[in-house]
C-alpha cells in the first residue's frame, strides 16, 4: 500500500502539467477554489501596491510588491508562476520565505512565515520573460512600427506570472502603482488612467474600487489617448486611433442604455484600449479600461457587439464576480445576456436576433464535439487547467438560461430580479449554488408554478440543451436561407443573388451555413462576392473555414496572410485545427506556424502547440 502511494506520487510528481488541486481547502464563505494556493479564510488582501520598473531588453517586469492584509496566521500563501522572488519583509524585519513545487498551469506557492502581527508583506521580485500573462511586442509586431509594446492578460489564473498574490476570484483589493517605462512609452492600468498625463516615463495609478486579481491588467506602449465623450475614450498607437473612435463611437450611447437596464456604472471612466493583432482574445474587461483586437475595426461598426460586452462585464463579472472558474457561466452568460439587451436597444431587434442566432449555431456546433462534462454550465475544473476547458458553453449557454428565465417570468419580472441580483452581490464573488439559491428565494418562490429547481438543475448539471430552450430566430436569415436554396438548386446563378442589402452579419450567417460545397461553387462565389479579399475579419474567418474544408485551393495564400497577421485565438485556433484535419493542409498549417508562432502569445502558442503537434528544436 505505501508502495503503490509512493509511486502515485511520483507519478503525479512527474506530470509537469498537473494542475491539480492544492489542496481544495475551503474559503471563508466555504467555497474551494481548486486554482489557488493561498487561504484567504486565514488571511485576505485588502490593497495592493506595485512598484515596477518595465525592461524592454530583458523582457522582465522588475521592483516589488506589498500587499495589506485584513485577518492574521502564522503563514502566508501566495500564489507565483515563473517569478524570481529575491526577498521578502513586513516593514524593516525581513521574513522568512520559501516556493513549493511547480504544479503545471497552478505555479508555485510562495510560502511566507508571518509570526506576530504582521500586517503587510512586501516582495521583491522580477517575472520571467515566458511570463504567461504578459506579451512583449517587438516594433515590428505593433501598428507604429518604431516602439516595443507590453500587455497583461491575468484572466485566468495569470496574474501570478506578474505579481505574487492570492491569485483568486475571491479576494477582491484595490491597488495603486507605480511604473517605470522608457521615456517616450506610456502606461495604462485598469485603474484611474489620466488622458491628460504627460509621456515622463513614470507613471502613478489608483484603483479605488476593490477588484479581483485576474482584473489586474497593465499595459506600455507608443499610446495616444482621443475622447469620445467626458468618460469615454480611446487609447491606441497613432495609426489606429482615428479609425478606432469612429468604430467605437457608440460607446457612450452603449453605457446610457446599460445605466439605464441594469443600474449605475460604478468604476468612473470607460475607456477603450487598442491592442495590437496578437492580443489573443476578442476583448478583456479590464475595469475602466477594456482591452480590445484591432480585428474588429471592420469600417462600418458591425462588430462592436464586443464593445457592448465588455461593458456588460462592469456589472456581470466586475461587480458580481464567479467565485471560481468553475462558475465562469456567472460572468460570461451573464456578460453575453446583458450585451444581446444592450445591442436591441442601441441596434435594434432586428441586429440583435442576427447575433443571437450567430451566436446559437456556434454552440449548436460546438456542442456536437465537446466531452459531456464540458457542457454543464456549472464545470468541474479541478485537476485542469481553466485554459484548456475554455469553450462557448459558459457563455452561450449561460446566456440561453437567462432568456428562458426572461421569457417565463417576463422581462419585467426578470429585469427587477436583475437589478436585486447586482445590488445584493456587487463587489461580491458568488458561485453556482449561491446564485441557486438566490434565484430561488428572488424569483421561482415569489412567482410559484413558473420555473421549478429541476428545470435550472438541467441547464446547470446536464449537458447539452434541455427542453426549455428558446430557439433564437430571425426573419433577416430566413430570408438568406430562401436566397441560398434559390442558388444551390441552380434557380440563380451566384451573382443574381440579392444581397444588397446585406449587413455582415447575413453575409456571416450566409457563409456558416453552406455546405457540401464543391470547389466550383467556391469560386462563382469568390468570383461574384471576393468573399477571399475579405477586409472583415469575421467573415474571413466563416469563409476561409469553407474553403478549407471544401478544398478551395485559391485561399490558401489568403489562409497563410490571415494566420500570419492575426494572433486572436477564437479566429485562429479553428483555422489551424481545420487544416490539420484535411487530407491537405498539415504542411501548410506546421510551416506556416513556425513562422508565425513567436509573434503569437503565449497562451495561444500553447493552445496552438497541441493541435499542429508543435516540438521544439533543442539545440
Ligand atoms: N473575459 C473574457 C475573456 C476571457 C475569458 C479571458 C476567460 C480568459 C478566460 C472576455 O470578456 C470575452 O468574453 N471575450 C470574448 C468576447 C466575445 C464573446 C464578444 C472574446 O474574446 O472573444
Ligand atoms: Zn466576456
């Protein structure tokens, strides 16, 4: 018995990419958090403060933290990953310190001995260069071309490549920061940003709202600010702000609508920064300050539903916060709910339906290849890294049971248990059987007979789409799916189409919904539409899909620029996995990757690395 546990443990031991539990000890409120070491139950971070110089040539960030405790115990557990940590004191008494093992994605526990009644700890350290929450940009990678850049992106568990913390959803600080950069750079924060600040190089934020760690975000580059209204702005690199103010001119008329819904913006400014193409999501709601792609600055505003919800996050996710990351449905069904709400009433129904629709048929497809366990809402992620279970159920999903509550209590009902809910738990972490249990006593008790706990249990514990679900429609696609038959049964030829008055987003459903395609058909299309010259991005991504999977070899050029110039993981990954899958395009995705990979981000590389069988060359 002893030897099978010793070899166990060796064996765990030896799988450098477990990220399993630590120890899944409970929180104060008793809910576990299997990615974090620390034990804020003991001992909890109420501000954070940075002092941090950033180094372009050796790619590290480099200074100290010190972090203000509420609550007292003989240790402290603070979560690292990559960090080289040179010393830790509280005040002028150094303590003692040590880092346990490396868990994979979970990183190292920081342990620090904090005897007597110490009240603050401050660390001194640099992050790794592979920090896996940091990008560091080369000149050539950004839009001006003559500067280096630096971003953040913490959410998950990446905060902890950066700064030692308790890197959980369930401790919320604020924080202030001091950051060195070169001279001519400038510095943001999800923190107060000052659009007037002169480029000194040194660079003062305070955040007084108390925020999560995977909020944590900053940011330095050649960046210039332009306002859209007194409390919204655009921060981006000289050649695309114009172009980002005009996409994004309905922010203000957006958080109007919001404040409207779902009660006061709470965080003061909204501003909008500008990432460069390998920012590896669409946007991340940093608060005050969302980080965006540039790849939706199509010219003509038909992707700012990402705008809407990135807003949507100060109230879902920002203000009520999932207490793990098994509970990721609590921010980002939420999230997508209230930016479908935002969108019918700043775009309109008709807009809205679309991306409802575009939205159901990605996790209709989706959910035909996902493992059952990933098609609860409420997931089970200990052991595993939140990165790799990462898919559209939490949000699709999420966003689903939110209309089917909406549609049987009425959105009058439902939207005054909405505004209940932010007012109960804002600046709160609540998990799945928290919100259970609220939804119960706010809204299937008062409305009996409506909405029984076996219906919710469906949508949160099952896998797939219970019977309950209202089926997004939209008359605009009917229509394409009429225009779309009339072609394939030879009635019209592909330029009697009538597309005229076509927004992106028919056209997105039109390309989604071809299929057995021969190669010929790919062409009359291509040849009447130039849907492979594409300048949306999202279209591109519909089409190049296609003509992989149909063998249109005339893409292939279109397919090397597009995964060469974008780094957006949720445009890219189905693009490489595609062409492993064909019979032709394993060559093409490996060469095409080796070039492209270390312009890429680091969590997208990883994701990246699986599908095309990626190994490094050792010398
Ligand atoms: N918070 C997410 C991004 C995220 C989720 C990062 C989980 C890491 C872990 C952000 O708000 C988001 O959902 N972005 C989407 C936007 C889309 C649904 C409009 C994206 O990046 O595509
Ligand atoms: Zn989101």
């Amino acid at each position: 018995m002893r030897l099978i546990t010793l070899v166990l443990a060796a064996l765990l031991a030896a799988c450098g990419n477990d990220p399993s539990p630590p120890s899944g000890h409970p929180t104060h409120s008793g809910r576990a958090d299997p990615h974090s070491f620390s034990r804020p139950e003991e001992a909890r971070t109420r501000h954070v403060s940075l002092d941090l110089t950033v180094d372009f040539e050796r790619r590290v960030l480099e200074g100290e933290v010190t972090l203000t405790l509420e609550g007292h115990a003989p240790q402290l557990t603070l979560d690292t990953r990559e960090l080289v940590i040179s010393g830790v004191n509280s005040g002028d008494t150094a303590l003692e310190w040590s880092l346990g093992d490396a868990r994979g994605a979970l990183g190292q526990p920081l342990v620090i001995q904090t005897p007597g009644s110490v009240d603050s700890v401050t660390v001194a350290y640099r992050s790794s260069p592979e920090a896996t929450g940091l990008q560091w940009l080369d000149p050539v990678q950004t839009a001006g071309g003559n500067h280096p850049f630096l971003f953040s992106q913490s959410q998950a568990i990446h905060a902890r490549s950066w700064v030692p913390l308790q890197d959980t959803p369930q401790v919320r600080f604020t924080y202030d920061a001091l950051i060195r950069t070169p001279a001519e750079l400038r510095a943001v924060m999800s923190a107060h940003n000052d659009p007037e600040a002169e480029k000194t190089g040194t660079y003062q934020f305070q955040m007084p709202q108390a925020i999560p760690s995977y909020l944590l975000a900053i940011a330095v580059g050649d960046l210039e600010f332009r306002a859209m209204s007194d409390r919204t702005g655009v921060y981006a690199e000289a050649p695309v702000l114009e172009s980002a103010v005009w996409e994004f001119s309905d922010t203000e008329a957006m958080m109007r609508v919001s404040e409207e819904l779902f009660g006061p913006y709470l965080w003061g400014r909204y501003d909008l920064l500008i990432l460069p193409p390998s920012f590896p999501f669409g946007g991340m709601e940093n608060p005050r300050l969302s980080f965006i792609t540039p790849t939706v600055l199509a010219g003509d505003r038909s992707l700012v539903a990402l705008i809407a919800h990135e807003l949507a996050h100060s109230w879902s996710g920002n203000l009520v916060t999932n207490a793990t990351w098994d509970d990721l449905w609590l921010n980002e069904g939420f999230t997508v709910y209230l930016e479908a709400r935002i969108m019918e009433v700043v775009f309109g129904e008709q807009r809205r339906a679309m991306e409802d629709v575009l939205g159901y048929e990605n996790l209709v497809a989706e959910l035909a290849e996902l493992d059952e366990a990933d098609q609860h809402l409420k997931l089970d992620l200990a052991g595993r890294d939140p990165d790799d279970a990462f898919s559209n159920v939490p949000y699709e999903k999420g966003r689903l049971l939110l209309v089917y509550l909406e549609n049987a209590f009425g959105r009058e009902t439902f939207d005054a248990y909405l505004r209940g809910y932010f007012d109960r738990f804002g600046f709160k972490s609540l998990g799945t059987a928290e919100f259970l249990a609220d939804v119960q006593a706010h809204l299937l008790n008062p409305n009996p007979g409506v909405v029984s706990l076996a219906d919710l249990d469906a949508w949160i514990h099952q896998p797939g789409l219970p019977p309950t679900v209202v089926v997004p429609q939209s008359n605009a696609f009917a229509a394409v799916d009429r225009q779309r038959t009339r072609w394939m049964q030879g009635e019209i030829a592909a330029a009697g189409l009538d597309t005229r008055d076509w927004t992106v987003h028919e056209w997105l459903y039109f390309v989604n919904n071809l299929r057995g395609m021969s190669a010929e058909q790919m062409a009359e299309l291509d040849q009447a539409y130039q849907l492979t010259a594409t300048r949306n991005n999202e279209i591109a991504h519909s089409w190049l899909l296609k003509a992989i999977a149909n063998g249109y070899a005339p893409a292939n050029e279109r397919i090397e620029q597009y995964l060469r110039t974008i780094g957006r993981n949720k445009l890219i990954v189905p693009v490489y996995a595609a062409l492993m899958d064909s019979d032709w395009g394993q060559e093409m995705a490996r060469r095409v990757y080796a070039e492209a990979r270390p312009t890429y981000h680091p969590l997208t590389q990883s994701r990246v690395d699986g599908i095309v069988g990626w190994v490094e060359v050792q010398e």
